[in-house]
C-alpha cells in the first residue's frame, strides 16, 4: 500500500485529491495538511511514502517543505498551478520526483504516483522546455538590491545594509528596470517575482 500526505491550502481541493487517491486499491491517504509546515509534521508522524504538495501555501510554502524533506525517506510530488521556471529549478534542487500542473489529467496524478514509488521521476513537459530558456537576468548583488527593494527599503536603507553608497544602489535600480524594461521599481519586483525567481 502505498502511503501518502496531501498539502493543499485549498480545502475543497485537499478533500477531492484525499477521497480520489482513497479510492485506489493501492493507496491510502494517511495525512492531510493545509501548509508546509503542518505537512512536515505530516511525514515525520506518518513516514508516507509519498508526499504531495501545493507550492504556495501560508506559513511554509511547498518548495521550503520540500527543501526540508530533502534526503529524508519521503518522496515529494509538487502538483501546482504555478509554470513558473524559477519555481521548477529551485524544485529540482531540492530533489523532488514530479511536478506537476493541477489542469493535468486527474487519472494522471494516480499512474504518476506508481511511476515515481517505482523510482521514476515525472515533471510536466511544459516546464522542462521552458526551464532550460530563461533565467534570471541578474547578477547577485542585483538580486540582492532587488530583494530589499520587495522588503520596502529605501536607496539609503539598501545602501547601508550592503555597505554601498546610494549612487551605487541607484545605478543597480536602473540597470535592473532596465534589464526587465519596465519603469519602476513595484513593476521590477513583480516582474521578478512572476517569474519565479525569488528564493
């Protein structure tokens, strides 16, 4: 039998995935969590064979919880809306067996199950494609600057956490608006985290 937890911040949702894995002959749903963390608490009570996962959810997101799990003897299904590269990447490094996409097929996610419990790994080929076209524009100290930025600093405030003066913040703001070709910077900060690049 193989044993699984579902993290889903949607109920309805969590109920529905729950009671169509419930009805295969092979599973049982032992754990049903609504964030990373209580899905963490989840495994280490249950020690399922497998764990799926919603990315965005309060308190843990998927990916951290997956992050965590990393190494321990649980694989981590991802079954998200999100076709977000940056979300795909930081998935594979933190070794997770499938990513799927929740417009896939519901017969999709029980076949996906046995193909990763038999040491397979499953990830929607949309993402495969795209993961490898596009990464992030930035260099490190731009990404840094634009984390800071989505924080609420100021130029004064960045320029003092990252020991720089403010012409040197305000050089970065400008190359970073104009690596993403937009005018300010909320549309920069959004555009990177639609991207799926923030860590």
């Amino acid at each position: 039998m193989i044993r699984i937890v579902i993290a889903e911040d949607q109920r309805m949702l969590l109920g529905a995935l729950a009671s169509l894995l419930d009805l295969e002959e092979d599973m049982t749903v032992v754990g049903r969590a609504s964030n990373g963390e209580e899905a963490l608490a989840m495994v280490h009570l249950h020690k399922p064979d497998i764990c799926i996962m919603d990315i965005e959810m309060p308190a843990k997101t998927g990916l951290d919880a997956a992050e965590e799990l990393k190494g321990f003897d649980c694989k981590v299904m991802i079954l998200t809306t999100f076709a977000r590269p940056g979300y795909f990447e930081r998935a594979l490094k933190a070794g997770v067996s499938s990513y799927l996409l929740k417009d896939s097929p519901s017969e999709e996610l029980a076949s996906s199950i046995r193909s990763v419990m038999a040491g397979r790994r499953i990830y929607a080929p949309e993402l495969v494609d795209d993961a490898y076209s596009e990464e992030s524009p930035l260099t490190d100290r731009e990404k840094e600057v634009l984390q800071l930025m989505s924080d609420g600093r100021n130029t004064k405030e960045i320029a003092a956490q990252l020991y720089i003066t403010t012409g040197t913040v305000r050089n970065y703001i400008s190359v970073i608006l104009d690596k993403f070709n937009v005018s300010n910077r909320i549309e920069a900060v959004t555009r990177f985290k639609e991207k799926g690049w923030f860590k």
